[in-house]
C-alpha cells in the first residue's frame, strides 16, 4: 500500500497537532483518509470506526486521551463521508452501493496501520455505524485483543409504524431510479448545523456540540446530510444479518446512553445477553455519543476501556 500525506484541520480540534493524516486507497480504488495519534504509544494501538457522517477530526479528543493512557490510534474517513471520496454527485448524500464495501475500508485501515509499524496489539473502539462495520470486521477475523463499542448500530431506530414503510421504501426507491434521494424527513444539511443544542440527539456538553458545530461550519466539506435509499436499504440488510451472526469469541465492552435515540436499543440489548465474553454499561442520562459526552461521563468511559485493554494486553 502506498501512503500520501493528507489535510487535518487541527485548527479545529483539540490535540489537533498531534495528528498525522494520509490517504489511502481500497482494493476498489477509493481513497479514504486515515489520521494517526502516536505520540506516547506504547501499549499498541486502537482502530477507531467512526460512526455515519463522521470524520477524524472529531475524535481529536478521544485519541488524546487515549495517547495519555499509552495507545496509539488510527482512524478512518470512511467512503462517502469526511474528505473521503464521496459517491454520488450530489457530496452531501450519505451513500454506500454494499455495505460490505466498508470492509474494503478496514482492510485498507489495517494494511496502514501495518505499513506504518504502528505498534500492538490492535484493540477495536467503534462507534454507531461503526458498531455495524466492526461486529461484521469481527465476524471476519479482524484481529484484535478486545472490541468496545458506543452505541452500536446493530440495528435502526424507527417507529415501529414506519419499520415496514423503512424496508418497502428503501427496496422501491432504488428501483425507480431514486435510491440516491434523501428519504423523508432527511435532508442535505449536516445535523450539528440545524439541531438547536437543547434535546438533541448526540450530546449533553454543550461544549461538545459546539465544537462539532464549529468544524462542520469552518470546513463545509466535512459535513453530510442524510442518507440516501441505497444506504438504508444497505443498512437494514446489514443490521438484519449481523443479528443471526453468533458473537465473535473477543473481550466487548459496550457503551449505550440511556436516553438513546439513534440506533435501536432492543438490538443492543439482545446482542450483548448472548455475547458471553462481553459486558454492556448503561451510562445514565447520556444521548448517543458517549465518547463526547460530559467529562465525567467520557472520562469514566475511558478508564474503563483502558482497563478492558490492560486486562487483554
């Protein structure tokens, strides 16, 4: 694999300096962007899945405080998303034509994060869409010492009213030649930029939510909007096949906020009864971003997850 040197907007994220970002193409010639925090690793490194219309930027703080633990961390502009290539004319569609193309995603990551001689064991941190991505990396053979995921997407948070509409829509769509519109109540903006901060659906700091909103608006080609039919329907496949998968045999750790909104809760739930080898925290009062949420609620989250580490070191 060939590496180039990529853009990070340090400017706005914290430990923003200490990154160090590439490009880097999939077997199926997308160029993707990896970001690196290295500075003090010693006790390996973390593969960070970003969840749906994530960019590295945004875990800037989580990978300082991860470096201060001792771990290095990689993370990824999945494609269509961040400075990645998107996949439709339309760059604010979230889009994916399988979803098992981000597999090809992880594979690039993973031959970086060996180019690069970054140091192990590998250890897995996923968020949201990323769940759905790393349960499948898993499932694969993705070889890590232990997995932690924050509100996985291992399933859609719908209105059970609307479930049937979600399947019939996203199958039909695509025939009629718009799988790549915005289903309803979706749109081209970014969330963070037309979501007031009070009862939205990420965070409770609103000095999170704020520096969110700052790189979306500083950076517009950060941002997406909703997604496409095509990424739905993708979507609800996936989630639906994750489900009859048996749980990988490694170390999990799981993070869901009680006030969860986004994916679909009973997925979590259900998941985790049957991973034996795993643990889910409920975090009290917390939305759907754990990992940038209160300080006192990202802080106790990642002592735990320092602890799943040394303990499968």
């Amino acid at each position: 694999m060939t590496l180039a040197a990529a853009p990070f907007y340090a400017d706005v994220c914290p430990s923003g300096e200490n990154a160090t970002a590439y490009w880097a193409h999939t077997s199926d010639s997308k160029r993707i962007r990896l970001a690196v925090w290295a500075e003090n690793a010693a006790r390996g490194t973390v593969l960070l899945f970003p969840g749906r219309a994530e960019y590295v930027e945004k875990y800037a703080a989580c990978a300082a405080d991860l470096d201060s633990r001792g771990y290095c961390t990689i993370a990824v502009d999945w494609r269509g998303q961040g400075l990645a290539d998107r996949l439709l004319d339309d760059p604010m569609v979230g889009h994916v034509e399988r979803f098992h193309d981000y597999q090809k995603d992880v594979d690039a990551l993973v031959s970086a994060a060996t180019e690069l001689n970054l140091p192990k064991p590998y250890y897995l941190v996923a968020h949201s869409m990323g769940g759905a991505i790393g349960l499948r990396a898993l499932a694969n053979g993705l070889a890590v010492k232990a997995a932690v995921f924050s509100a996985p997407m291992w399933g859609i948070h719908l209105a059970p009213h609307l479930r049937p509409a979600a399947w019939i829509l996203s199958h039909l769509m695509p025939i009629l030649g718009k799988g790549a519109s915005y289903p309803p109540n979706t749109s081209p903006e970014s969330y963070v930029l037309t979501a007031p901060f009070e009862d939205n659906m990420l965070t409770t700091d609103p000095q999170m939510f704020e520096l969110m909103t700052d790189q979306v608006a500083k950076y517009d080609a950060l941002g997406l909007g909703g997604p496409s039919y095509v990424w739905l329907r993708e979507a609800l496949k996936e989630t639906r096949s994750l489900a009859a998968l048996s749980s990988p045999k490694v170390p999990t750790l799981t993070f869901l906020g009680t006030n969860e909104r986004i994916v679909r809760v009973s997925s979590v739930n259900d998941r985790m009864r049957r991973w034996g080898s795993g643990a889910l925290e409920l975090v009290q009062d917390a939305e759907h971003e754990i990992l940038m949420e209160q300080q006192s609620i990202r802080d106790s989250a990642l002592d735990q997850i320092a602890t799943l580490f040394t303990d499968h070191s």
